[in-house]
C-alpha cells in the first residue's frame, strides 16, 4: 500500500475499506506516514468526507493506536459524559458528584482547555494541593472506594489523535465532521467506560454553529459508540451565550460549589439534571428521566452531591477547605465591575468572544504550552433575556494587570449586546439522540435564581 494512492483516491471521493484506514492510522502513529501526507489527507476528508463505516474503522484504528484502558477492575456500569467544548462549560463539577452520590460509578478522564474553551483539569488545578495525575491503581481504587474520580487523559490514550489534533489545528482541518468525530470517540473508547453521554454543543462559541451539523455530529457519535457496543446517547444544548454565570478556572470552582449548595445559576442546573439523568439511566440506575431526575435533585438538596465533591478533593490531594472558604483558592488583584447605564435588556451574551476575553484576561491559552492565570475570567450577574436596572452590575472582570485589563475590556462590553425592549430567553436544550432517533425538546433559559 502506498499513501499517496489513499490519497488520492479519497481525494477522488471514494471510500477507504478498513486495512487502508488501519495502514494510514498506524503508519502515521509510527512515523512513517511524514505530517505533509497525514495534512493532504484531512484536507481530503475534509472535502469528500468519509461514510459512517469509514469513520467507525477510523475511530476504532485511533481507539487502538495506544493502551486501552481496563476499567473492569471498577464495580458498576460506569457511564462517561463528555462536551464537545464549549463557553464556562462547568457541567462536570457539578454533574461528576451528583451522579455518583446517587451511586454511579464515575470514572473521569478530562482535558485542558484550548483557545475560547475550558478544561476541567485546568479548573479542577486551582483547588490548592489538587493532583490530576494519579496511577491507574489509585484512580481505579478511589472510583471503588469514593464513587468519583477526575484525572487527566493519560499519555498512552489514542496518541493518534494527539498527533492528529496538533496537525489539524495548524492546517485548517479541525472542523470536519468525520474527524471531530472520531477524535472524541476514539478517546471515549480507549478510556474504557461502558457507555457514553455526549453533550453536543451548538451556537457561536462551540464547533458546531448550526444546529443541522451538530445533529449529524450527534447521529454519527451516537452510531459509532453503539457499533462499538457502548449505549450511547447524545444531547445537543445552546452554546450561544456562556452556560452558568462564571468563566474562568476558580470561577468556575467556586460556581460549582454554590451550584452543589443549591445557590447555583438555573441554566448550569438544568443541563447538569439533563445530562445527569441520561448517566443514571444509561448507568441503570433509575428507569425513567423522571426518577433520574428526581434522585439528582434529592442528592443535590441533601448535600449529597457536594459532599461527593469534597470527598474526591480529598482523596486527590485537595484543600477541601477551599470550598467553603473561597478566599483559599487563587484570588484576582484587581476586580473590574460593569455596570448598566441605564435599565435595559440584556440581548445577546457573545460566548465565542467573552471566551476569548476571558483567555486574554489569562483564563485560557493560545497555544497548548501557555501558562494560565487560575484567578482570571469573568463573572456574570446576568444572563440574556434578563431586566437589568441602571448602575446594576452586569459582570465582573478578575484580572491581575491592568494593562492586559484595559486590553480587553473594550471587547467585554462589545460582547454584551443590550436592547430597549423586551427579549425572548434564548433557548438552552434542543434535542436528544440515541439509537431509537431524535426526540426534540424546547427548553429555554430559565433566569430565575
Ligand atoms: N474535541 C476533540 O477532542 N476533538 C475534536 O476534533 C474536536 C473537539
Ligand atoms: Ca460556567
């Protein structure tokens, strides 16, 4: 087999059977497929595109080009969530304790953040003493012991899309659904959970700008993980405006806590109830989503859920402390109230831009070696569709140089659109995918608090 015949015949619109997928996977995995052919081949795809059986053996091939994790060690049928990347998408702080205080096994690999978007192990770092790196031992024995365990991806998960993911970024092939696709699943199935709940972010901030190409996103996750024999489901929810109220990494710790103390923002709640309940579903945990439902709200009004957290912390080295007493975790110098100048609408809440605001601010990196500044990022006090009188805050910039501040500010308040009248809530879940199909919902923000 010769790669530039794969090449061009993919270049030429034809599919790839399944020992050429596996011979460009582990020829590039081992070096002796060059970057120049591996980035004329996404380009390919990119424009021909792949039919789901090609993604399937091209996610599969990734799955296997490092060690596939063995979590058959771990009681339970231990249920994955995973976003596609989005805005102050503080869902798994929440959710990851929720679902294993109503006893399901949680076994957690997270990223870092990149660009405009977060990383729960960047956030998860700015609890004082926290470790992300434990043994496959320790993570299996705390998941046994606690219910609940976090950590980053380990090396030896699919390094081909590591490889693939660094070149794709920098050749402008990102963005192709086969290979967006077969990047998140072929992690999910090296990581080793036995089903999967995918949050398939749509709107301005996430991957997927329109609805119609995050549904096909959705339908070919959900076809690949259920080939590969995981129950797999998969939600789509509104990325247009930041989920929560808080964007940046201890920002985001501390929206966590308050959200487990039952003082959180609604939209983050709802879309950790939503997620959550197809988990405990999947886990076989609870019947109906009513009942799921019911158990993660009863976990959260116990306490349940934020005592989870604590006991995680705990176990990975974490000042639990600092989630009470909040002064414990990294704190901003300077704090940059804005204020309506007079009573308005809020409109529109840009996610894309306030996450790239948030990034410049030192929340975030541009490129995958930056340091971050944990404390930096932005607060919101209100969300779109909501009233604002005059001199009311309407966020709350953390940053530690005034230069870099008064760098970004201007973008800040060019991505908070305002309005006279009144506004419609955007809406926050549009659908559900699963092997039986789509089923549509019309969940909007709730602003109540
Ligand atoms: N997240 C991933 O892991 N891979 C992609 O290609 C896009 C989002
Ligand atoms: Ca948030």
């Amino acid at each position: 087999m010769r790669m530039v015949d794969l090449i061009k015949k993919k270049r030429d619109g034809q599919a790839l059977d399944k020992q050429e997928i596996e011979y460009i996977i582990d020829g590039y995995t081992n070096g002796d497929i060059p970057d120049y052919q591996m980035a004329a081949f996404n380009m390919a795809v990119y424009f021909s595109g792949m039919n789901d059986r090609e993604t399937t053996d091209l996610t599969i091939a990734m799955a296997k080009s490092g060690k596939m994790a063995d979590l058959s060690a771990i009681n339970g049928i231990k249920v994955d969530k995973h976003s596609t990347g989005g805005v102050a998408d503080t869902t798994t702080l929440v959710l990851a304790p929720l679902v294993a205080a109503c006893g399901a096994p949680v076994a957690k690999m997270a990223g870092r953040g990149l660009g405009h978007t977060g990383g729960t192990l960047d956030k998860l770092e700015s609890i004082p003493g926290m470790r992300v790196s434990l043994s496959m031992d320790e993570f299996i024995n705390n998941v046994n012991t606690i219910g609940l365990a976090i950590i980053g991806q380990t090396e030896d998960l699919a390094p081909a899309d590591k490889k693939l993911y660094a070149l794709r970024d920098v050749t402008a092939t990102v963005d192709a659904i086969p290979l967006i696709a077969s990047s998140i699943m072929s992690k999910k199935l090296a990581g080793g959970a036995d089903a999967i709940v995918l949050d398939v972010k749509v709107g301005e901030g996430a991957f997927m700008k329109d609805y119609d190409d995050a549904v096909k996103l959705a339908e070919l996750m959900v076809n690949i993980g259920e080939n590969a024999g995981k129950r797999t489901v998969a939600a789509i929810t509104d990325m247009n405006q930041p989920l929560g109220l808080a964007i940046g990494n201890s920002l985001e710790v501390i929206e966590a806590c308050e959200t487990l103390k039952g003082r959180g923002c609604k939209d983050l709640l709802d879309v950790c109830l939503f997620l959550g309940s197809h988990m405990l579903m999947l886990a076989g945990m609870a019947a109906s989503g009513g009942q799921a439902v019911s158990m993660l709200e009863d976990a959260l009004k116990s306490g349940r859920g934020f005592a989870k957290l604590k006991e995680m912390v705990a176990a990975q080295g974490g000042n639990c402390e600092a989630l009470e007493d909040y002064s414990l975790l990294p704190q901003a110098k300077i704090k940059h109230e804005i204020k309506a100048e007079r009573d308005l609408y809020l409109s529109r809440l840009h996610a894309e831009q306030l996450g790239l605001c948030a990034m410049r601010l030192g929340a975030g990196r541009a490129t995958k070696d930056d340091a971050i500044d944990l404390s930096a990022g932005i607060m919101l006090n209100k969300k779109a569709g909501e009233f604002v009188r005059k001199d009311e805050i309407i966020a709350t910039v953390y940053a530690n140089d005034e230069q870099r501040l008064n760098g970004v500010l201007p973008d800040i308040l060019n991505s908070i659109e305002t309005s006279e009248d009144f506004i419609e809530r955007p809406k926050l879940i549009y659908s559900l995918l699963s092997k039986h199909g789509i089923e549509r919902f019309s969940l909007f923000t709730n602003v109540d608090r």
